[in-house]
C-alpha cells in the first residue's frame, strides 16, 4: 500500500528537479571553442532565419503561433520582434500589410492606456508611470511559444524615429501621454541629452530584462539601425550596461547585440558588455573579415531594398555564412496578419522579398552547414585558386577534412583547389533547388593544383562540398 505514495514522492521530486534544472539551464552563448558561433541548449548553433518584420510582440492581430509554426516547419531557428518602444504608421517605407503598423486599437505597448482621449492615433493617452499587463503577458507567450520550437528571439529595445510622423506616433511624445514627457526632437530621443527621457528609456529596459529573464531562447538587440536619428555611442553603451547590471542577480545572463552599419564597418572600439555585432545589407560580406578578430559572432540581420526576387537574398546568406558570419535573419514580407503562414504574394514596392521557396532555399543552406563540424571551420582564402570567369566564391573549411564552397555566377568549367595531400570525394549542388544532384566525384590530391569539373549546376549559384574519405 505504500508503493503509490512512493512512487509520487519520487515522480514530485524528479519533476521539481527538471523544473529547477530548466529554470537553471544557461542562455543562449557564444561557443566556447569557437565564439563566431553560439551554442544553445548544449548544441553549437548557427541562427538562420526567414523572418516577419518584427510586428510579432506589439501588433495584436498577428498570429504568432502561426508564425512560429511556418518558422519550425522550414526547420529555421530565428526571429527578430521589436520590443514596443517603436511602431510605424500604415505606408511607412512602402511596406503593404506592414506588421510593424499595427491598428491603433492592436497596438499592444508596454505603457498603459488611460481614459483621456487625444492621442495622435485616435485612441486614449498613456500613462508612462503605468506599466501594460497585456503586453508583459503577450511577450512571454512569444518566447515561450518559440522556446517550444526551438527557435531563439533577438528582442530589439529600440529604434530611432526615421520619419517625423513615427515619433509623432509614439507614445513619449508628449502629444500621446499624460506625464508631461520632455518635448524634444526625435534625433535628441537616444542620446543623454534628457535625463527625464533617459530614465523611462531605462526604467523600460531594467523591466523587461527582469520579466524576460527565465527564458534561455533570448538576446537583446540595443537598437536598431542607431547610425540614423542621431542615436549616441554612450546612450547605446548605458543600455549595455544597465542590461548586464539589472541581469547580475538574476538567473540568466543573455548575450547583447549591437547594430553597427548599413553594408560594412571597422569595429575599433568594441564595447566589452556587447557579444554580437550585427549589419544590414551586408552584401558583399567584407565585414566579416574586418571584424573576424574580436572573436564575436558577426551577424547579417535584416536584408532588403533589392527587389523582390530570391536569388540575391540567397547569394547574401550564402556568402554571409560562408565568410564566417554566425546569424543570418532575411526580411520576410510574405508574412502578413492576413497570412502569418507566410503565404502572402510579394510584390512591388515592398521592399524586399521572401516566401515559402526562399524559406527552403535557405533552410538547405543551414542543413548543409550543420551536417558538419563547423565549430572547427573558419573562413578560407586560399583553397580556391581559380574560378569560371565572372564567378566569385566563398569558402568556409576545416583544413584537410571539410570544405563548403559557394560559387556565385556562371558555375561551368573548371573550378582549381589546392588542398593538403589525401583522398577526397566532392558534390555539386543548385542552392535554389536544394538537392544535391548527379555531379560528384573524386579527387586525389598530391598537395598541389586539382581540378573540378563543373557542369552548369544552377541557372545563378552553385554549392561545391568536399570531405575527405577516411578508412
């Protein structure tokens, strides 16, 4: 009679100690063998993603769960969602079904709506002293429910006000509130300027790194794109700070981002709290090999303004990765809140592309990479002697064991490699069909010059694998 109460004795205690292990498991890091790369959950990682334009948290109409479910399903593990501090307006940067510009009446903030009209959206002031329950609810139903899935949040704190109606829109401004908030100019918004101002800015940041905290799926972009509206390096490095102060007594300590430029920059003066550096439109990808030193994960985080079509989205995540990049994030129009499955046709002028056969497309780039152990690769440049003319390549490799090679352009003729003496076996794959097809062989290499014969793989790109044949 006393096995039962026994047995759920120990079935409690064994619970209770799963739950305080998850509760105790690390976030998100940098791979301690190779910090270029992450681990998550005990696995190197490398971020990939498809994503919608960051409406998921603030937008009430959007369904996340659907979002997330697309995401999961074309087996991508990344998404980046906008805190709240910013929303944009129906029209902004031509954006149709824009997430970000949500309803006045699903806008869900992080501050409180009071009873006294006159907001500039037609709904009720704010009260910035009130903190929104909604949304605090709403955003860890977010985490969790891409924390089932495997997929990790970059939860953006800010972002300045490129346009004046978008400050116009937001509710510091003292038009849309009740607490007398400083009238200032929207380039004076990130700076230390105003100390009232800086205070909420803060008072915001130390709240939700405390309610987000449990979640190990997480880091914490700063801002995004501070090189416009006059954002500061100091107001950017407080925000640092104040993270890693408010995260020092609790359970978690989650990784900082940093958005440093459009296209490519120099980083001199890294800031220590900061573990990701991330770019946009980081195409060719330079930036990779002129930060590779600070032994960071360099990211590509948001793409777009070249059209609509897939392959130079493609061609960018290739190349990214392929460079040595570690996260890699395609701004992803086809996810709408009348088709958060991402099925929404993308046409002109949204600027930017994306779908389900981007989706794919990229999904094989990331099955490839994690097919091998690519904490051991690093970027390569000189493998590759000789390419068909026209074509460029990136090379990510393993010396003498692995090598991931994308060759963008015309993909017939002959590609030279110079690897170290042994056996090899090689494939050739269209990235845009992603399979790998008939055209392999194998290669025996005495240490100098060798040929592959390549066949006309894709119409735009090819990707070239060799590994060595061990006995």
């Amino acid at each position: 009679m006393r096995v039962l109460p026994l047995l759920a004795c120990v079935l409690c205690t064994f619970l209770a100690a799963t739950a305080l292990a998850d509760d105790k498991s690390p976030a998100l890091a940098l791979h301690p063998e190779n910090p270029h790369y992450f681990v998550f959950r005990g696995k190197p990682t490398i971020l990939i993603t498809s994503g919608e334009h960051y409406g998921a948290l603030l937008n009430r109409d959007f369904d996340y769960v659907a979002y997330l479910n697309e995401l999961n399903r074309s087996r991508l593990n990344l998404t980046r969602v906008f805190s709240g501090t910013y929303r944009e307006v129906p029209g902004s940067f031509k954006i149709a079904s824009n997430n970000l510009a949500p309803k006045p009446t699903s806008f869900v903030g992080p501050y409180a709506r009071t009873d006294q009209p006159g907001a500039t959206d037609g709904g009720t002031k704010f009260n910035l002293g009130q903190w929104n329950p909604e949304y605090f609810t709403r955003a860890k139903a977010v985490l969790t429910e891409a924390s089932k899935r495997g997929i990790v949040v970059e939860f953006v704190l800010f972002c300045p006000f490129y346009e004046e109606n978008l400050w116009t829109a937001n509710p510091w401004n003292p038009r849309n509130n009740v607490n007398q908030s400083p009238d200032i100019g929207r380039n004076d918004v990130y700076t230390l300027k105003h100390p009232k101002m800086v205070d909420r800015q803060l008072a915001f940041v130390r709240n939700i790194v405390t309610e987000l905290n449990e979640f190990d799926n997480l880091y914490f972009e700063i801002c995004n794109e501070p090189y416009f509206g006059g954002v500061t390096l100091d107001w950017q490095a407080t925000v640092a700070k104040t993270i890693g102060e408010t995260e020092k007594n609790l359970a978690k300590r989650h990784l900082i981002a940093q958005n440093i430029a459009n296209e490519s920059a120099k980083i001199t003066k890294p800031d220590p709290l900061v573990s990701i550096f991330n770019f946009h439109y980081a195409r060719p990808p330079k930036t990779v090999d002129m930060n590779y030193a600070l032994n960071k994960v360099i990211g590509d985080d948001e793409t777009g303004f070249q059209g609509t079509g897939d392959f130079v989205y493609r061609a960018e995540a290739w190349e990214f990765l392929l460079a040595g990049g570690g996260l890699f994030n395609n701004l992803d129009y086809s996810f709408t809140v009348d088709h958060p499955n991402g099925s929404a046709k993308v046409v002109d002028p949204t600027p930017g592309g994306g779908g389900r056969d981007y989706r794919a497309q990229i999904s094989f780039l990331k099955d490839r990479i994690e097919s091998h152990d690519f904490v051991k690769m690093k970027p390569d440049h000189t493998t590759v002697v000789s390419v068909p003319k026209g074509a460029v390549t990136r090379t990510l490799s393993e010396s003498g064991q692995a090598y991931l090679i994308y060759l963008k352009g015309k993909n017939e003729g002959k590609l030279i490699v110079k690897l170290p003496a042994g056996s090899y076996v090689w494939t050739s794959s269209d990235p845009s069909r992603r399979n790998i097809n008939g055209n392999h062989g194998k290669l025996q290499s005495t240490g100098e010059n060798a040929e592959i014969p390549l066949h006309p793989v894709g119409a735009e790109d090819a990707f070239i694998e060799i590994n060595r044949v061990t006995r």
